[in-house]
C-alpha cells in the first residue's frame, strides 16, 4: 500500500490550486493579482477591441475611474475568457457561482490562498500546479480520504506531514538525477614501436 503521507502535499495544495481554478473564471477580473513591480499605464476603453468591451461592458461607464492596475487585471481577464472554448467557459462560470455561494470566511480564505500562491516564484508554482494534477488523477475515495485525514491533522501533525513529502520528494528526484561519474584515468599509452 503507498504511504498516504506521500500525498499530503497534494490535499495541503488543493485549496491553493482551486483558487488557481477560479482565477480562470471572470470572477478573476473581480480580485487584482499581487501588484507588478512598477506603476501601470492607464488603459483607454476605445483601445479595446469590440470582444473585449462586450465583455467588459459591465465596466464600461466607470472605466475610466477604475485605477490602471485594476484595468489591466480585467483586460488580462477578458483576453483569458475570449481564448477560451465554450466548454471551459462553462466550466468557469460554475465554479465562480460555486466560489459565490461560499460563506465569505471562505471567499476571504481563498483569496488569501491565492495571492500567497501568487507570491510563490515560478517554480514553486509550476509544482503547486503539478501536484494539483496528479490529486485530481487519484480515484475521488482516496482524494476525500486525504482532504478529511488533512482537515483532521494538527498543525504540527501538518508540518511533520510536509515534511516528511518533502523528504520523499528529494529522494525520488535524487533517484532519478543521472548518475556523476568519476573521470576515468586511463593509463597512457605506451610509443608503438616503429617499423622499419
């Protein structure tokens, strides 16, 4: 049987990734991501293509007064929901009514999620997003099984879970990290005698 405490990571990221999934829905447009170094630029409405300001036509009186950081976010958002297919739209619009429907202790705790996962550098959120992935491929019994035994854990049953996945995780990277090998000295070759 595999260790469960492999998978903690996975159940301790899962509240991280589905504020990842909402941030695909238009609700991302709602909430500003963490601040970009440096101030914007205003962004002019009629610079918008007409897709664009349909889909923000919401927004379109007051676009003005909207601060540039918060006009680049929905412009951002807008271009995310113009490439997506009707499917995925559709799968977002769920989950922004399943996000509203939440108590807002939670709305508040996801959001927080999400702007630390924002923090995170590049790497860090490619393997958050990576090890989303592969909880979504465990079998929906051993997902519930590790969110309740996660929810269920002390804070410092959490660490010592984190740890130890750490730990596996090294080791299994170190397993697979090619193997350095040591020069091989070979002797040097003797002079072929010459023939005469």
């Amino acid at each position: 049987m595999s260790n469960p405490c492999r998978a903690w990571p996975l159940a301790w990221l899962l509240p991280a990734a589905a504020a990842l999934l909402l941030a695909a829905s238009p609700a991302s447009a709602e909430e500003p991501p963490a601040p970009a170094a440096g101030p914007a630029a205003p962004i002019a409405w009629s610079s918008l293509s007409p897709m664009q300001q349909k889909v923000l036509s919401r927004y379109g009186s007051q676009w003005n007064s909207l601060p540039p950081e918060r006009q680049q976010t929905l412009v951002h958002g807008s271009e995310r929901w113009l490439g997506m297919s009707a499917e995925q739209r559709d799968q977002a619009r769920e989950r922004f009514q399943h996000f509203q429907s939440l108590p807002p202790e939670q709305r508040h705790a996801l959001r927080s999620r999400w702007e630390k996962f924002q923090s995170l550098p590049p790497e860090e959120q490619a393997k958050v997003r990576e090890n989303f992935h592969k909880f979504k491929q465990l079998p929906p019994e051993r997902r519930q099984m590790l969110r309740e035994q996660w929810h269920n854990a002390s804070p410092a049953q959490r660490q010592e879970m984190i740890h130890q996945a750490r730990e596996q995780r090294q080791k299994r990277e170190g397993e697979r990290a090619p193997v350095e090998r040591a020069p091989v000295e070979r002797p040097a070759k003797a002079p072929r005698p010459q023939h005469r």
